[in-house]
C-alpha cells in the first residue's frame, strides 16, 4: 500500500521561505508524476506545482517564479521562498504512482501540512 506522509508546515513571516517535503513509501513503487496541491480555509483545493517522470515541471500562476518543485527518487519537495498571506493553506502531496504487489496505477493524497504565513 502506497503512502505519501507530508512535513515542513509551519509558521512563517512574509517574505520568509519554507521546504515542504513529502516521502512517498510502498513496495516497487514507480511513479508516474507528482504534485503539489493546497487549500486555504474556505477555498478548493488548488493546483500548485508539479513534476513528472522526466523532470517536466508546471506551476500555478500565483507561484511562479517564488516556488520550486523537485524529486529525489522517492521524495517530493516544494522550495517556497516570498511567501505571501495568501499562501496560507494545507499543503497536499499527490502521486500517480505504480505500486506492487497489484501493479496498478493509481492516485494517493497525502494527509497535509498546514502553512501559515503572516502579515
């Protein structure tokens, strides 16, 4: 069984960086592509960041330039540097991801990571 587990969440003034990581665990995992995704009280789940197989990034408009998405192996980061207030949300981990023993691709969610960023 595939899981994603979150940490790096925190508090943090405007202007400050944070490192949000994710460890995807499970047997024979292949992963296909890998993201990014927050909601913020009150709002959706919005798309943030994310990276494939090959390295291929894309990004939401409101974080280009400001956040960096990166894969080693089995571990997912996110480089948050400027924050704004509205970056405020829990941030999940999402993978598309081949596991054994099924052999089956499937989605998975991480739990979270809650960020707060104040004014």
């Amino acid at each position: 069984q595939v899981q994603l587990v979150e940490s790096g969440g925190g508090l943090v003034q405007a202007g400050g960086s944070l490192r949000l990581s994710c460890a995807a665990s499970g047997s024979g995992l292949s992963i296909n592509v890998m993201s990014w995704y927050r909601q913020a009280p009150g709002k959706l789940r919005e798309f943030v960041a994310s990276i494939t197989s090959v390295g291929t990034t894309n990004y939401a408009d409101s974080v280009v330039g400001r956040f960096t998405i990166s894969r080693d192996n089995a571990k997912l980061s996110l480089q948050m540097n400027s924050l704004k207030p509205e970056d405020t949300a829990v941030y999940y981990c999402y993978g598309v991801i081949r596991a054994m023993p099924s052999n089956i691709i499937s989605s998975y969610w991480g739990k979270g990571t809650l960020v707060t960023v104040s004014s």
